[in-house]
C-alpha cells in the first residue's frame, strides 16, 4: 500500500481576507504532485458558509493538544492529492489526464502532499511552515506506525472504511466518514510531530485548486531559470507491471515572470522532475504561488469588496472542507495579520535522504523540528541547546568515513571569510580541511559536489545547507566542493542585519519565501 500511495501527490491552500462588516480574509493554500492546490476563500458573512464543508476532525487532537502560550492561532493547510470528489466519485478522465496531464482519474490516493502550519500571532508577522511530504515520522490514527507524513490520511482512511464497510456503510456516506478518520490522524500526526496545537484546519483537493485558479487566472509567477519539463509517458509490460514510470508535467516558461491560466498553474506547483532539488524545490514553488495569489487577491481589491468575495466562495466552497468549530467572528480579529505581505513561508529541514523499505524518504530529528518552530512561533520556553565551539554543531552523526574525506569550500557569497569559516565547522564535523577560496561563480543557491566513493558525506553535507549532493565532473576522489550562493547564510549562525527575519536565525530547508508581490523561485 505504502508503495501505491507514493506515486500520488496534493496540494492545497486556503485563504482569507477580513473587510468591515464580514469576518473574511484570504489565506492561499497551495499544493502539491498531481494535485497541489490553492484555494482563495473569502468570509463575507457569518450565516453565508452553505456549501462548505464542515469536519469533526479536529476533536480527537483536541484532547491532547499543547497549551497556548498567547492568543495566536495555528491552521494546518490540508492540500489533499485525491483525483475523487466529496463523494468518492472519479474526476472526469478529460479533465485529470487529457486537460491537466494529472496522471489516471482512477487513482485514488489519499496523500496529503501539502501540509502548511499557519502561525497567526495577535500581532505581528505571520509564519507558515511546510512540512516536506516525504518526512519519515511517527503516524497516528491508523496503525500508529513510522510512514511518510503525507500518508497518515491515507492509512487511517483505508482503516476506518473497513470498518464501516463491515457495518454496512457504503457509497459517499463510506467516503464522507473514512475521509473524516483520514484528516484526524492527519491533525494528530502534524500537532504531535512539532508539539504545537491546531487550532483550525482547511482541506481542498485538486479539483478545488484548478477551480479557485481558472476564477483568478491570468496569475504571475516568477523563476530564477527557464524549465522544460516534458511529460514522459508511463510503460509497463504484458502483465501490467511498471517498467519505467510516467512522470512530468509538460511545463515550459522562461525566467522571470509568466502569466499562468489554471492548467499551467497546476503544473507550476506540481512540477518535481527536472528541478535541481526535487520535492524540495516544489515546496517552495507551492509558497510562492500562494504569494503570488494572495498579491493578486489585494491587488484586485477582492479582499475589501463584498460582491467580489462573494463571487469567489461561491465558486470553490463546493471544494472545501473546514473545522465546525471555526468561528468567523471570533476569527476576525487576527484577518489584518495576513495581508499587507505580512506572511512569511518556510520550509522545515531535513537531515538526510534515505531508503526504507524501497521507500525514497526524508529523515528528520522530530525535536529538532520542534525546537525550531517553536522558535519561529515565539513559543519556546526552554533555551535552545548550547552551540558547539564553532557555532555549527552537526544535526546528525556524520558518516564513517567523514574523516577520509576532504572537502574543498568556495565562497561566492557577500560574507567576507565565509569559506574559512565553513571549512573550520565542517573540520569539526569531522571532515578534513581542504582549501578554502574565492570561488569564479556566483550560485544563488549553495552547490554540494562530489567525487568518486564521497557521496554518503557528500549527502550529509549537502543536509547541513538544504540542498541535495550531485557528482561533478573534475573533483578528485574522496572529494566534496562546496560552493556557498549568494543566498548563503551560516547554517544555525546569525543573521546579518540586512535580514531581519526570525526564521534567519533557525536551519531551515533553503531561503523564506516572502509575501507582498510575486516571489521568485526555481
């Protein structure tokens, strides 16, 4: 089952927006492999939510969940990979495969591929933290085993409904009640992982993502390089069996910005293949998408019109699924919190790439994770951990052979001694020092290269600056060239005064993604 579901993706993200009289506000939530999504979604009335869906998921986490330290409030973004409606029926064929190249309309997995945490403090910046999907974590809800994070939903779900199946239950009462155990194990499995509560949460599915997209397109995006991602057909042998999987989204647009109508829209946030760091790069993809739709959104005044917010409900509440104990009026009070370009998104960290199970995977360090939201929400209690000497204690054990292998550190970035600096922490890693130097080029994102019989360090390197290892050409054996970007900032060290941000100062999983205009990624 584990291996069926991974080949399956989501995305989504909602919005809000708060004029006068309405409790409203435009929260984009963005997405994910073949569904990713982002669902602008205005309150303009407390009696006008007929049509949205209304979950009880909320109320198993409830019982367990982390005390408040203020009045700030967390919405976990729910972008839900299902090529079903509400119902359990398939999306048209035309339109998941012919229209939006979205794999088989008879795939029914349940991945919650896009899993945003949204921190709205009583005043202040608003922080989003994504959860990468392939994050190896502690489950619960279902078999309450170690599976991707984006699986909890998946596992639960498929639990409950043979349960209900044996009881009798059947067509979309089966698929509204096991969809319900599905977001509850999701909920715990989140709240437990970063040991913070959720307080509200808002699911939306492929269709709701091209829904809320085709209302808004033309939508601005922006890339740092120009992206061919050609679609490449699925093949299997006589008996079925998968020979070489399908993959690609057919997406080509130059750097810098392109207006996207809603099928490219979902390609941009779908795309995986052919991006330097895989998932990764996709997440910050999803970020600057909801960006993008969140500028569009106040630039079109939609946020302080009431036909317009109108309008817009209207067309993706069909899509939605939101807690019953979310309280619009209530809720107002912090609206203004999320507009103006007053939300920053981040990516948590990973500590290394690894294979269990024949499953590809993240491995993550939960309580560092947690320290670090903790952190980022202005939750901590306890002090973070004493840094070593260097100031750049390793997150993980390096690997055996850290001592055979030299790595050479080249400084592209503006940090005047940021090589020496590196090779001196990486020594205490417990690598050897090679050079450090000036390097020719100029990266914008730090490179990790290795040669022959380097790549396990090469890996665990690469983990210490966010980014994934690749074999270069010309780097002698037992080799790693580090090459630090002009984005480089000391991994767990201080940030420069030019970045005030909190996250500056936290190991995250490359650079925040920041609202107010149309963010450029890769």
């Amino acid at each position: 089952m584990a291996e069926q579901r991974s080949t399956r993706r989501t995305g989504t993200r909602p919005s809000r927006t708060a004029p006068l009289v309405i409790a409203g506000r435009t929260v984009a939530c963005g997405v994910s492999l073949a569904v990713l999504a982002v669902s602008g979604f205005a309150w303009y009335t407390v009696n006008n939510l007929n049509g949205v869906t209304r979950s009880h998921a909320l109320d198993e986490a409830k019982k367990n969940a982390p005390k408040h330290l203020d009045k700030s409030i967390n919405i976990l973004l729910i972008g839900l990979d299902s090529r079903k409606d509400m119902d359990g029926n398939d999306l048209p064929k035309e339109f998941v495969q012919d229209e939006l190249h979205a794999g088989s309309s008879e795939i029914g997995g349940y991945n919650t591929n896009s899993l945003i945490v949204l921190h709205i403090p009583p005043s202040g910046k608003v922080q989003a933290v994504s959860i990468p999907r392939d994050d190896w974590v502690q489950t619960y809800g279902a078999d309450g085993k170690m599976h991707k994070v984006k699986e909890a939903y998946g596992y639960a779900k498929d639990a409950a409904e043979q349960k209900l199946r044996a009881k009798g239950v059947k067509g979309a009462d089966l698929e509204h009640q096991s969809r319900e155990a599905g977001r509850s194990a999701t909920i715990q499995t989140v709240q437990k992982l970063l040991d913070v509560p959720i307080d509200h949460f808002a699911e939306v599915n492929l269709l709701g993502f091209y829904d809320i997209a085709k209302a808004l397109q033309p939508i601005t995006v922006c890339l740092n390089k120009p992206v061919n991602d050609p679609i490449v057909s699925r093949v299997t042998d006589s008996k079925g069996n998968v020979i070489k999987p399908g993959g690609g989204t057919g997406l080509q647009l130059p750097a810098g910005e392109s207006q996207l109508d809603a099928a490219q829209a979902l390609s941009f946030v779908r795309q995986r293949h052919n991006l330097t760091n895989g998932d990764l790069d996709r997440t910050h993809r999803q970020q600057a998408f909801i960006a993008s739709v969140e500028y569009k959104l106040k630039q079109q005044g939609v946020m302080d019109d009431l036909g317009k917010m109108q309008s817009l409900l209207d067309v993706v509440k069909k899509d939605i699924v939101i807690d019953d104990d979310w309280q619009i009026l209530d809720f107002a009070q912090q609206a203004p919190n999320l507009t103006g370009g007053n939300v920053e998104f981040n990516t948590l960290p990973i500590d290394k790439f690894a294979n269990i199970g024949g499953q590809e995977v993240n491995q993550v360090d939960p309580v560092k994770l947690r320290r670090i939201v903790k952190q980022l929400f202005g939750q901590a209690t306890d002090p973070a951990p004493a840094p070593a000497a260097t100031s750049d204690a390793p997150t993980t054990a390096p690997p055996a052979d850290a001592a055979n292998t030299t790595v050479d550190v080249l400084n592209g970035s503006s940090v005047t001694g940021a090589a020496g600096d590196e090779s001196k922490a990486l020594v205490a890693l417990g690598y050897r020092a090679g050079k450090a130097a000036t390097a020719d080029a100029k990266p914008k994102t730090t490179t990790v290269k290795y040669g022959a019989g380097s790549k396990d360090a090469a890996e665990q390197i690469a983990a210490r600056y966010g980014v994934t290892a690749t074999a270069g050409t010309g780097i002698a054996a037992g080799h790693v060239q580090v090459t630090l970007g002009t984005e480089y900032t000391a991994p767990g060290g201080t940030a420069t005064p030019a970045d005030p941000s909190p996250s500056a100062t936290l190991q995250m999983q490359g650079p925040p993604v920041k609202a107010g205009g149309v963010p450029c990624v890769d």
